[in-house]
C-alpha cells in the first residue's frame, strides 16, 4: 500500500495573529494512477476502493513537532485510516510562545472542568476535514461521522477528556500516550487530585514504566508519584468508571515519555527529565501502533477479529507488557 500526504491551513477563530493558523500534514492511502498531475505535481489520489475512510486526529505534546509521530500516522493508515498531525504556534500558556496542541486553559479550572472540551484546536481541525470532504483528492471519501482523537502527553489529555458527545458527536473514540488527568495545584485544586473524564465512550490509555518526564514533574500535582506510572493508574481507575469492556490501560514496560516520539528531537521540550528505555525502541514501538490500530478496529470498526486480538494481549506473557487492564 502507498500512503501519500497533503498539506492544509485553517484558521483558529478567536486566536490573535500571528498566532491564528494551524498547518495540517494529512496522510492517506493512496493509489498510483500514472496520471500527468500526478507526475508533474505529485499529487496522488487517495485510493477509493478503501473508502470512505475514517478519520484520526493526533495532537501532539507541547514543543513536539509533528514530524516525530509520522512513523504512527503511516502505520495508522496503512490500516485504511486517514491521519491527521499538524503544528500550532502559539501563546497557549501566556507569556511563552510554543507549539502547542492547543489548551484551553479556562476550562481546565475547577469551577469549569467539564463544561466544555479543553481542545481549542479541535473545532478548527474538525473545519479542515469538512473542507478536505468538499473539494480535493479526499472529496467524498471521508467518514466524519466517525473520527477517533488520540496524543501525547498534554496532547493525549485534551484527546481523552474531548471525547464527549455532548461537544462533537462525530469523535467516537479516544486514546493518549504519557497522559493523566492529575489536576494542577496553581489551578486551585487539592494536592492529589485526579479529575474525571468523560467516559462515554471507547478509551485507552498508554503509559511506560520509564516515564520520567511524569514522574520528575509531580510536584505541579502536589505530590511525590510512587511511580512514573501512578498517575496514569490513578486516571484509569478513579477518572472511568467503565462497564462497558470498552476502556483499557496499557503499561510497556521499559517505555518513557518518548517511546512513541521517531525521529526523536531533543532541541525541544524537556527530554532532559525522561529516563532511559530498558527496551528495544523499535519493539515497542511497534506494539504501540498494533495495539492502538487493534483499538480502532475493535471499537470503532467493530471487528470481531480485532477484539479476540486485542484480548490475547491482556493475557500473554509479553516482556514488554507490565499491565493490561480493561473495563
């Protein structure tokens, strides 16, 4: 299968310039037709037979480039899924400049926690992906009734506390990697604190028993974690109450913050904090997109085969699986 990528723009409403425009790479499985633009332009069309595709929307940490989860976008959509990544600079934490996967900081406080999404990106992502239906090689192939949100880190939690039907009822499905809900103490919350997500809908959420970055960044929360993995145990079992067989926990052993970052960039954010691997990088990055594409097919495109697999996980002996939960 070729998988191809094409660029967008699209403007965030409210958002001061120059800090207003969202750059989007959007990766799709394509088909080579030998036509004149596709030789000139190299402009591939997406292949049809394969559609209508959904869609995975994936914000990335803050000072994470988009660049370094493209090696999980083409595994995503060599699966049949349309991928989208894309880069926000902003002022998103006043006074510092970023790339950001778009916070909205108001909703984050503990007298509007809930009320609304903390995506502020997602509205003007979700415009985008309207226009790519309307006009373009992806024109008409698109499912939109059914797009799946997913990140890392600050970006995996605005994906899993967006995935409300009450907000967008077209995001059907969420997943994080390095994601927790602990609630900040300069938000005015008690130490400890854990906050809820919405849980109406299919969720996992992924952590490394190596995170560094979590654990070395406990005291924003109040307290010293116990584990790197603390945390994110903690959000999966007090935040979801589950019932529905469809919420997972998965712990890779040997994993860090930036297990599922490659091409990693250490020019940026705070790699300085992680601990290192005690596991090969390629392995575990491999069964971070197996088990994260088995998560869609289960829930999302209800594949029966899918699910038996993704069970099989929950009981091997895996060395690089310290846990696997479900509810």
């Amino acid at each position: 299968m070729s998988i191809r990528g094409l660029f967008q723009a699209v403007k965030v409403e409210d958002a001061a310039s120059p800090y207003d425009t969202i750059h989007l790479k959007v990766f799709y499985p394509a088909k080579m037709s030998g036509s004149e633009q596709e030789q000139d332009m190299g402009i591939v069309p997406a292949d049809s037979q394969k559609a209508p595709f959904k869609v995975v929307i994936f914000f990335n940490g803050f000072n994470c480039g988009p660049e370094m989860y493209q090696w999980l976008a083409v595994r995503l959509a060599e699966r049949g899924l349309v991928v989208v990544t894309f880069s926000w600079v902003a002022e998103n934490i006043p006074g510092t400049i970023a790339l950001t996967p778009g916070v909205d900081l108001k909703r984050l406080a503990p007298d509007t926690y809930g009320s609304g999404p903390t995506a502020s990106a997602l509205p003007a992502l979700l415009v985008a992906l309207e226009r790519l239906q309307a006009e373009g090689i992806l024109a008409g192939l698109l499912d939109l009734q059914q797009i799946i949100v997913g990140g890392h880190s600050a970006g995996g939690r605005v994906a899993v506390e967006s995935v409300d039907p009450r907000f967008f009822p077209q995001v059907v499905a969420a997943f994080g990697y390095g994601v927790h809900t602990a609630a900040g103490i300069q938000m005015g919350y008690s130490a400890g604190t854990i906050l809820p997500l919405p849980d109406a809908l299919p969720l996992m959420l992924i952590g490394g028993t190596c995170d560094g970055v979590i654990a070395k960044s406990s005291f924003r929360y109040g307290v010293d974690w116990e584990q790197p993995t603390t945390p994110v145990s903690r959000t999966f079992k007090e935040a979801i109450v589950g019932g529905r067989d469809d919420s997972y926990l998965l712990l890779l052993e040997g994993a860090n913050h930036f297990s599922i970052a490659h091409p990693f960039d250490a020019t940026t954010g705070r790699p300085f904090l992680d601990f290192p691997t005690t596991q090969p990088e390629d392995q575990l990055r491999d069964l971070l997109a197996q088990t994260i594409g088995l998560f869609i097919d289960a829930h999302v495109n209800h594949q029966s085969t899918a699910l038996a697999t993704l069970n099989q996980y929950r009981e091997s002996n895996n060395p690089l699986i310290a846990s696997f939960l479900q509810k």
